[in-house]
C-alpha cells in the first residue's frame, strides 16, 4: 500500500522468500492513481538495491474507487480514467527504474 516504508518491504520479502528463490512472491500494488507516482518508486528502488527477485503486478481497482450518491442510495464504483491512471503509471515508474514488472 502507500504507506509501506521501503525496509520494512524488503524484510518482509526476505522472511517470505528466504532462498530469494525467482517467481516464488508476487508483490501487487494497490496504491491508487494518485499515490503511484510518490510511493512506488522508493520500493521498486530498495528491491532493485537488495538484490531480491519478485514479481511485480498491478491491481487498480482497490485504491481507485468513489461513491456516487443516487436513488436513496450509495454506489461504489472505479473511474475507469482513473484505473487506465494506474495502470499507465505502474509501467512508466517501471521504465523509469529500469525494472521489469
């Protein structure tokens, strides 16, 4: 999530993949349009610096979502602007860093 601090990232992926085996632990990131572009960077950073094999995925559909108010009733729905955001955005920190999702 958004608020995952890089090392506390990078010890969680050594407990889970102790022998750094590749393709054994998929890191999905649901961050929200908004938050990508601040917060993901720093982790594909520290994971890239630690050495530490993962699969990156991207779920934009959790963070994205907004209530619209209609007919008595809340409804909870995903901007598809918003997912296309996300999605774009993964691929672009990706690029940047230099790493493959």
């Amino acid at each position: 999530g958004p608020d995952l601090a890089p090392e506390t990232l990078s010890t969680a992926i050594r407990s889970l993949n102790p022998d750094n085996e590749p393709g054994r632990l998929s890191l999905i990131v649901r961050m929200g349009a908004e938050k990508l572009w601040r917060c993901l960077p720093p982790l594909v950073r520290q994971v890239q610096a630690s050495k530490l094999s993962v699969v990156w995925m991207c779920d934009p559909m959790h963070h994205n979502k907004v209530e619209i108010k209609g007919n008595g009733k809340d409804i909870e729905t995903r901007p598809f602007d918003l997912i296309l955001a996300e999605i774009t955005s993964f691929f672009a920190v990706h690029e940047a860093e230099g790493t493959i999702p």
